[in-house]
C-alpha cells in the first residue's frame, strides 16, 4: 500500500500572501465606480481549492463525499454548495472543490478519511487559481461579448456551471444566483481577464467589492 504525504499548505505564520489579482489593487478601487453600476465584480480570494478525482459511478465514492463534505456529488455541468464550501462536476471522474481559506488541509483529510481504500486523487490547487464573483442587471450582457457559450438562462440555468472560451483563453463559468455568476480563474490570466472585464463591462459601468 502506497503512503500519501499530506500536510499542511497554508503556513500558520503571519506570512504576506498575495492573491492573483493584487497588483489590480481592487482595494483602491471600491466605491469609485458609477452608483448604478450594471456590474459588480468582487475577487472572492484565498479560498481553498481543490481537485477532487474518483468514480463518480460508485455508490462508495459518492456516500464518502457526502459523509466528508455534507455535500451530494453534483452531476455534469453542475455545482453545489453550502455557504462558501461548493463542488462543482469538472469531469466524467473530477470535481472541483472550494473552501473556506484555511480549511484545505482539514478538508483534504476528512475526505482521505471518508475514502478510503477507494482509488482517488486530491490535489490542493489553490494558489494557481482564483474567484470572480460578477453580479447585477448587466452581467450576461458582458458573458455574451466574451464567449460563444450560450447564457441565455434556457440553456444556462441557476446551477449550472462549464468549462468554456472566454476571452480567447479558457476558464470556468458558474450561475449561483438569477444575477451572479462566479468566474475560476487561473492566476497567469488574472491581469488579462481584469483587463478585458474592464472594457466589456464599460458601457454599463462597473463597480468593485471588497
């Protein structure tokens, strides 16, 4: 039987972290956009993020994620969530999983816990990658002038989430509300996609959340 080394990633220390977004310094920009902004973006950073691999077909599999995360195991083009904690289907046997910052390691280790004896992977990916949590009137406006996908909400219902083109590059879209939506970004794109959502959210105006 193989060991699996698991420890903890995110260092206890008061150590300076910096997410993909920082040079942006949204900070500086909250509260500056127009008051009726159709837009508003918000970086939800240093949460947790995890890639999760097994078979999704296995009743054992699937009890042991419910068991670990108080979450059923979400079927394709979906996420699920409680609070800050989601799952989201990525793949026939992967799933994106996001936590609260800080609890990665604690998470990661119910689910080996949860699971095992079962063949998995879980792989902590949290400082590659980010969240954009878009919201207001005019968000699909803006999805629709980035991407080919189709967002109208016949076809991209609350709950549903993909893989798709955006902006010329790939990333990850999600509905969690009738007017919010969540990007997954990786961090070698985060100044590029800040700058596209700047120019495609102009017309409607865009303000920034802390």
């Amino acid at each position: 039987m193989s060991t699996i080394n698991v420890y903890q990633q995110n260092p206890s220390a008061n150590v300076k972290a910096e997410s993909p977004l920082h040079h942006a310094d949204l900070a500086s920009l909250v509260g500056k956009g127009r008051k009726s902004a159709g837009v508003t973006l918000r970086e939800k950073k240093f949460l947790g993020h995890l890639t999760l691999r097994g078979d999704g077909h296995d009743p054992a599999f699937a009890s042991g994620v419910k068991k670990a995360l108080g979450l059923e195991l979400p079927v394709a083009l979906t996420v699920v969530a409680d609070g800050q904690t989601s799952l989201q289907w990525v793949g026939p046997d992967e799933w994106l999983l996001i936590v609260p910052g800080g609890q990665e390691f604690e998470v990661e280790q119910k689910l080996r816990a949860a699971l095992e004896g079962l063949h998995i992977q879980v792989v902590n990916v949290s400082g590659g990658q980010t969240l954009l949590e878009l919201r207001g009137p005019n968000v699909r406006e803006v999805l629709m002038k980035s991407t080919s996908y189709d967002v109208h909400p016949n076809n991209f219902p609350v709950g549903k989430a993909v893989g798709t083109v955006f902006a010329k590059s790939q990333l990850v879209i999600r509905r969690t509300a009738e007017d919010t939506w969540e990007l997954v970004i990786r961090r070698s794109f985060a100044d590029y996609w800040w700058l596209w959502l700047q120019d495609a959210s102009a017309e409607y105006g865009l303000s920034v959340e802390a």
